[in-house]
C-alpha cells in the first residue's frame, strides 16, 4: 500500500510538472510580439514594460519558466489587463460556482444511476433492463450542449418557467432558491450525461458480481436481496463506476463550460470562455492551469478511494 | 426403517432441467432419497455428475432463472420445491446451510471475515453488535482459527486457503443449522490440510448434533465419515447404500470403475491406477439407454437402449441401477 | 491430486459454471438489422457531405430576406435561420466539418497511437515502460482542456489546426486501447509459436498482430469519431471552432442559441442530425465489439 501510495505520488507530481510546462508554454503560442497581443495596441509602454518584466521576456526561455512558476508558486498569476484584477482573486470568485454544479450534478447522477442500475442488474435482459439499456445508450449520443439547449427551450422558453433561462443566476448569499433554480439545468444536463456512464458501467459490474460464489454463499445466509446487493454486490462491483467518477467527474469541469456559456453563469467556464473571446490572455492562463490541476487532483483522490473500497488493487 | 419424525430430509422424483441456448439440460433427474437426524451420507460421482446442482436444488439455492425444479424435497417437514424466496430464506442458515467449494471464491474479498460472519448472527438471530462480535470470535476458535480476536478483521486476502475454508465452516455453523451440506469442501486445499478439514467436520458434527451431507469426488474422503453412499452418474443415482456395501459389495461397473480410480494405502507404491475410459457424456445429447453404457466394457444392446432404473440388491437399502450387474462378492473378500 | 484421471476439481467447477451460467450466449452475436440501417444513414451522411456541391441543394450562404426564421415548408424542408439561410442546406454542408475534423483527427490519432501502442505491447521492457508512463500522464487531463487551452492561443483558428491538435489530443487514449488489446494477443500461443519459428517482428506484427486486434481498433474508432464530433461541437458551440459563416452542426447550435424563442426549429434540426449520426457510430461501435466478443478490452 505505502509502495504504491508513493508510486502514484511522485506520478501526480510529474503530471503536474508537465501541466505547468504546457500552461507557461501556451503564452509563447501567441503570433508576434507578445507584450502587445496581451494587453492590445494601445496599451501603454510603461504597462509593457511590466509585463515585460514579469514574464521575464528578455532571459532564456528556461529561466522565464522558473521566474513564472516562482510566481504561480507565490499565488501571483499575474493581472487582468481588461479588468485590472489579479486572475487569482477572478478564479477564486468564480470556482465555488463549478464547484456547486458539480456537487448538485453528481447528486442527482448517483441518486437516479445506483438504485436503477441495481434493478437492472437483478434482471438482466428483463423489461427495465432493456428500457433503462437502450434509453442509457441513446443518451449517450446526446452532446451537454444540445441537452441544455433543448431543455432551454422547452423548459424556459416553451414552459416559461421563471430563474432557469438565460442570465438569470443570482449568488447563493443574495437568495438561495432562486440560486438553485438558476443552476437546476446546468445540474441536471450534467447529471444526465454521468448518470449514463454510472448506470452502464454499475449495472454490468453488478451483473457480474452477482454470478460470484461469495454472492451465493451470502444467500445461503438467508439474507434479504436487498442486503446482498448493498453488502455484497455493491463494494466489489463499485471499483470501476469509482474510476469512470473520477475522470467524468474531472471532464465535467470542463462540461460546465457549455452550460455555463449558454446560461451566462459567471463560472471558471464562462470566465474562460469570455476572457478568450476578450483576448486576456493571462486570465485564460490562470484558468487553464488551475483546471487542469484541479482535474488531476481530483483523479489521483478517487485513486485513493478505490484503494480503500478494495483492497485488493493495491496488493497486487 | 425408522418413524417419520427421524427423517430430517426426504427427497422424492427431484429433477433439476436448465434451459439453455442448446436446449433443456438435465442436470439432476429421478432422484430419491431419505436421510435420518445425526447421519452423514455421501454423495459420489465425477466431474459433471450433477451432484452439486443436487445439493444446490436440495437446499433451494439454485439461480432463479432458466431452471425447473420438479418433485419434492422435504427437509424437516418443509417443502423446498416451489417454495418462495422468502420462505427458504428462513430456512438457509438456521435449518440449512452449506459449505462451499472454494474458499478462494466463496468469501467476499472486501468485506472483513469478521463482519461475514457477524451478518447472520445480527441478521437471522437478531444479536447485538457486542453480542455478535463475541459469537463471531467463538465460532472462529470453533473452527480452530489461532488469535481469533485478531483475525476477527482480516481480509480473506490475507489467509490461507485451508483458514479461509474454516472461516466458510464458520458462517455455515453461525446459526446452528440442523443439516449441514458440504460441497467438495476439501477440493481446492491441500493434501495435508484436507484431513484437519475433514476431521473438523466430523467433530463439529457430534458436538453440535448436525447431519451432513458429503459431497466429493473422492471415495477416500467417504469411506470412513459416512453411513451411506449415493453414487451418481449423468444427474442420476446410480447405486446408493450403506458405505460398507457400496465398498464392499457394489453392483454398478461405474462404482468400481471409481473405486479402481482411487489410490489406496493398502495398494503397493507405483501401483498404476486404473482410469474410466471415455468422458462423461454431454447432458444435453443423453441417449435413452444407460448413460454411463458408451464407458463400459460390459454393455450390451440393451445397455444402450433402455434405462436401467434402480433395483434393491442383496443387501437392505443397498440398489443400482444396471442391465448387466457385477456379481455378487457377499462373503467373498472384497 | 488424489485422483489420476479426469475427476480434478477444476472440471467439475468449469461443468458447475457453465450450467449456472447459461445467460452468457455462446454464439456471435447477430448484427441485426438495426446495425445495417446505422451503416446506410452514416453512407448517406458521408455522401452528402462529400456531393453536397453537386446535390440538388440551395446555397447555404444565400439570404433570402423575404423568408426569415420560417417553418418548415415545401420549399425549405427545415425552415430558414434568422437571416433567411436554407436550414436543410446548411445541415447538409455542416456534417462537412463534423466529419472531416472526425476521420482527420482519428487519421493522426490512430496513425501515432496505434504503431505505438502494437510495438509497446510486443516489445514490452523499458520501451513500454516509458512510453506507456509518458501517455499515462498525458492522459490524466482532459483532452477538452488540452485543446481549448491550446486553440485559444494559436489564432486564427483554422480547420487543419483544430484536426491537429484534437488528433493529438486523442493519441494517449488511442495508445492505451491498442497496447491493451495487442497485449491481450501477442501471449497467445500461436504468437509465441510464430516467435520461436523465428518469424520476424516486422511479419509478426503485420500479419499476425494486426489482423486480430483490427475488429477493436475498428470498434474504437468509430466511437472514437463519435468523441471528436462531440468535441468539435461543443469548440464550435463555444465559439472556437471554424469561424461563421461556414455552417457546421456545433456552430449552427451556437448561432441558434440567440433566437431559440422566435425559431426553434434552427436549433432542433442540427442537433438532431449530430445525434443520429453519433447513434449511428455508437452503435455500429458497440455492435461490432459485441459481435468479436472483445468486450474484455474495456474501450
């Protein structure tokens, strides 16, 4: 275990190392002078002068990597030049906002993908199975973006339902409700793209684990059905929905950037994608690393879960 | 023989029929048999003889779908066949409950021994936590597991073989069944850890006044432990009696064949053991005449024609099934 | 063991599994029917997409200002967009930069992954080990932000650098479900049979490996097209795929986002022709895997 713990560690820390190389490197895709494309023609020559500095323009580019990551290191990731605000202050407003999405999204995933997935499961080829089989695969099909644009329509606009259209987010301090009204349909848009990864990748583990001896042994307890499947069948048969979690859930930071550029919620994914259509260039930076890491991190935690839900992994 | 209330298990006409993608399978057909309180019986036969789908459909553990389950098993006065789930459910584990095959497979791998154990405790007796725990520890030093207390929280992962099949006894025993049925439960250990296995068995037996029904393949596991013997072959019983007599006076070509098969303490080192020719037949291609008839170098056409059904032989309680019967050895040596 | 002919424990379970287990089908499973119609609406896609200059089609640029944002009609099928463009033309043109950013940058990703992946799995030692640890790291983040990241920095954005940086995007992935795949083979015996034989690696690789893992790599690549129309889709709905006003699904939806009150058909029949296209390879993907029975190599 503390082998393997070690391993994945020092693989988390190469993979960070090389996101921070890739992130530096972005700026240096720019045509041209970069001082200028950052901060536009009529930018003043004091201000390029700074940015100059700060970038480290005039050294070997080894060095201007070291010069920048002592920066990030130091929680500096350099200022808006459109805003004036330092991106740091910009990506700490806006990520609780992912981060709420995202919760209330895998809620509702795993509340609606592990009881159905288990029905399905008890059955296989039944007719839930072969409904709830189908149904997943065609969802599967669906991009997040036509999701949340049908339900757009057909919700705010057909229905006319208040707080859930377009550009109608208020903050969670100002009014709660109407705050989770304003993200209902980011959630569920995303809560139905993970509930169909969850519910396939469940149901056929389940489906498998059910045909294991220990299975019958635990009914030749006596045991209810119900406690098989959540004792028995669901710890061994959760190792893989665990790792599809980590890396969708990772993915749907970046899913979140559809529905919060439709719905003009001020997430890292709108803050992105408005910085790049505003060429600020160093927000998008700032952004892009953070998410990054974010990602990774998140796919080395639930490594470590799924340790822990069997350990067997690490042994072998 | 004996008045009705000294059965614990009857077992009458019991067929169990998969239904596959290649058609009806008849894994276990015709059988019939009695087993009194306190006895052990052992049930023999090959690779495929459907002795474990027997003891399966005996205990009402077969899977739920695609199978028939047609006669009767009465066990202590319960009828299995045809019951509901819910009803064998309160029979497993207090009435019933097997021991399985592989302790490789048959223990959940992340779940601790202890807590498998525990569960029908809490569970079926409805004990307390505290209460559970210690029963728990008690059964493992029962089944002769050394620091019971400190194994209470391993993983099976982390015994061996022959502790994982004591820790199967263990759950089997937890709610003092009154049958016990122990599939192969030597088959996936070692030589030397089969016999402390076997030996827990029959001890556990007296002390906790169970009847065992003994499933294997080997005739050596048998022939001290058990008072009777079913020999199957294809789904079928094809000779039953008392040990002594299936040894020493048995009819049934197969029954030798297996007893040839066996290696022997009495045998001289390098004596060459005889093998069964041929392979057992595919359930689902069985012919209308005996099954083991392509195997035998005593079938005739009839053999292969007709069924033999079961006919009472010399001695009582002791019937097989065979056109062509070896002759009877009664007071000759065996 | 204790027994010297064929009553090992190993036989008699093998017996137990497969009577208890008799959900599993033995056969190939059946293509259906449903598999050929897949087959002929992705034909039909691919032809209107490579003959749609030739087909009897209106000009998807052409504004009629006497027909904005109406219904569906005789004489436009789909209705017009706000600006009185033939919605059915511009659905047709669109599968244009779907398909081609699709096969182009599963072209790059299979033609890098897929050698890599065959010669890391054959020749396994240091080799495998760190080029499977390289494409492991790079697989760790999502290729969406990989590719967002790098398109916003490297303007103008052009059809071929989107294909690029998607199809190198997509190479670790790739990697990964080949190297597994051909692993899977290249223990068989007959490959170490041909080994010892003293083929070369060169006849092993191409006619022994390649054949067998080709119904996988050809399973995955039909998804893998159906993740890049995803992708691609969801850049041009952001707005950083190809630039207005060459109609592609993604970027159809986009435009279709501003006036979903007054036209909701704009937005309805692009999305419907991505989703049947991408069911259609979904399916055929799925399809296939199931019929080689390579559901073992997790795609």
């Amino acid at each position: 275990m503390l082998r393997y713990v070690t391993r994945r560690i020092l693989m988390l820390i190469g993979i960070i190392f090389i996101i921070s190389i890739g992130s530096f490197y972005l700026i240096h895709l720019l045509p041209g002078n970069i001082t200028v494309v950052i901060e536009g023609p009529g930018a003043s020559p004091a201000n390029q002068a700074k940015l100059f500095k700060l970038l480290g323009l005039n050294k070997p580019i080894y060095v201007q990597y070291f010069v920048w990551i002592k920066n990030v290191l130091s929680g500096n990731l350099g200022t808006s030049f459109i805003s004036q605000t330092s991106v740091v202050s910009t990506i700490r407003a806006a990520f609780p906002i992912d981060l709420e999405i995202m919760v209330l999204s895998q809620v509702l995933a795993f509340a609606a993908a592990i009881p159905l997935a288990m029905r399905s499961a008890r059955k296989p080829d039944g007719p839930l199975d072969r409904v709830l089989s189908a149904g997943s695969f065609t969802l599967l099909s669906v991009p997040p973006f036509v999701i949340i644009v049908l339900m757009v329509l057909y919700f705010a606009i057909k229905l006319a339902i208040p707080n859930i259209g377009p550009s109608s987010y208020v903050s969670f301090s100002q009014d709660w409700i109407t705050n989770l009204e304003s993200l209902s349909l980011p959630a569920i848009t995303l809560a139905i793209g993970s509930f169909v990864l969850y519910f396939r990748v469940l149901r056929s583990d389940l489906i498998a684990t059910l045909q294991e001896e220990f299975i019958t042994m635990a009914r030749s307890k006596g045991i209810s059905q119900r406690r098989i499947m959540w004792r028995h069948a669901f710890r061994p048969s959760s190792v893989a929905l665990l790792g599809a979690a980590g890396i969708n859930i990772g993915g749907l930071l970046a899913g979140g950037f559809v529905v919060q550029y439709l719905l003009s919620i001020p997430g890292l994914g709108y803050t992105l994608i408005s910085a790049i259509n505003q060429s600020d260039y160093l927000l998008v930076q700032g952004i892009v690393l953070v998410v990054a890491v974010g990602v990774v991190l998140i796919n080395f935690t639930f490594d470590f879960i799924i340790n822990l839900v069997d350990p067997r992994i690490s042994r072998e | 023989m004996s008045n009705e209330s000294e059965k614990l298990l009857i077992v009458n006409n019991l067929a169990t029929t998969f239904s596959t993608a290649g058609g009806p399978l008849p894994a276990v057909s015709g059988v019939s048999f009695e087993m009194l309180r306190n006895e052990t019986i052992g049930i023999v036969g090959e690779s495929g003889s459907g002795k474990t789908v027997l003891s399966r459909t005996i205990m009402g553990l077969q899977p739920r779908t695609n199978v028939v389950v047609t006669g009767s098993v009465l066990l202590n006065g319960n009828e299995m066949v045809g019951a509901s789930e819910d009803f064998k459910r309160g029979l497993w584990g207090t009435e019933v409950a097997m021991v399985f095959q592989d302790p490789m497979t048959s223990l959940n791998p992340v779940m601790r021994i202890g807590k498998q154990i525990d569960e029908s405790l809490r569970v079926r007796l409805g004990m307390s936590k505290v209460d559970a725990k210690a029963r728990a520890i008690e059964l493992l030093e029962l089944v002769g597991i050394p620091s019971p207390a400190h194994r209470y929280s391993a993983y099976p992962g982390q015994l061996s073989g022959g502790m994982r099949q004591r820790v199967v006894i263990a759950i089997a025993l937890a709610c003092s069944p009154k049958l016990l049925m122990a599939d192969e439960p030597t088959t996936g250990l070692d030589v030397t850890i089969q016999a402390q296995i076997l030996n827990l068995l029959d001890e556990l037996k007296e002390r906790l006044h169970m009847s065992v029904v003994l499933v294997t393949h080997d005739l050596g596991v048998v022939a001290t432990r058990t008072s009777r013997i079913i020999v199957m072959y294809a789904g079928r019983i094809v000779e039953i009696g008392d040990t002594r007599d299936v040894f020493h006076h048995h009819r049934m070509p197969y029954t030798r064949a297996l007893l040839e098969s066996s290696p022997k303490v009495s045998n001289a080192s390098h004596t060459r053991l005889t093998t069964i020719p041929g392979r057992p037949p595919n359930l689902l291609k069985l012919s209308d005449g005996c099954s083991f008839a392509p195997r035998c170098s005593y079938a005739t056409d009839r053999c292969h024609n007709e069924r033999p059904e079961l006919q009472p032989a010399d001695e009582p309680a002791h019937s097989f099934a065979c056109w062509n019967p070896l002759p009877t050895t009664r007071g000759a040596s065996a | 063991m204790s027994n010297a002919f064929s009553m090992e424990s190993a036989g008699e379970l093998a017996l137990t599994e497969e009577i208890l287990h008799i959900e599993k089908p033995e056969k190939r499973e059946p293509l259906g029917i449903f598999f050929w119609i897949c087959v002929g609406w992705i034909a039909l896609n691919i032809i209107g997409a490579i003959f749609a200059n030739v087909l009897p089609l209106q000009n998807p640029l052409y504004q009629d200002y006497g027909a904005i944002n109406t219904a569906p009609s005789l004489h436009h099928i789909f209705g017009t967009d706000d600006i009185g463009r033939d919605i059915f033309a511009r659905v047709v043109y669109g599968s244009r930069i779907s398909i081609t950013v699709g096969a182009g940058a599963m072209l790059i990703g299979f033609g890098l992954g897929a050698p890599l992946g065959m010669l890391a799995a054959y020749r396994r030692g240091r080799f495998d080990l760190i080029l499977s640890t390289i494409m492991y790291i790079f697989l760790a983040f999502p290729a969406i932000i990989a590719t967002i990241a790098v398109l916003s920095f490297w303007t103008p954005r052009t059809l071929l650098k989107i294909i690029v940086v998607i199809g190198l995007a997509s190479v670790p992935l790739v990697y990964r479900v080949i190297r597994t795949a051909t692993l899977s083979v290249a223990t068989k015996d007959y490959i170490i049979a041909a080994k010892v034989q003293g083929a070369t690696d060169r006849r092993i690789l191409l006619k022994e490996l390649l054949p067998n893992i080709a119904p996988i790599g050809i399973s995955f690549l039909l998804i893998g097209i159906a993740t890049v129309v995803v992708l691609e889709g969801s850049l041009a709905f952001l707005g950083l795929s190809v630039n207005p006003p060459t109609p592609s699904w993604g970027n159809m939806i986009n435009e279709a986002r501003t006036v979903l009150a007054q036209n909701p058909w704009l937005v309805i029949f692009p999305s419907l022709a991505m989703c049947l296209f991408l069911l259609s390879l979904n399916f055929i993907g799925d399809r296939l895997r199931n019929h080689f029975d390579v559901t073992e190599v997790k795609l």
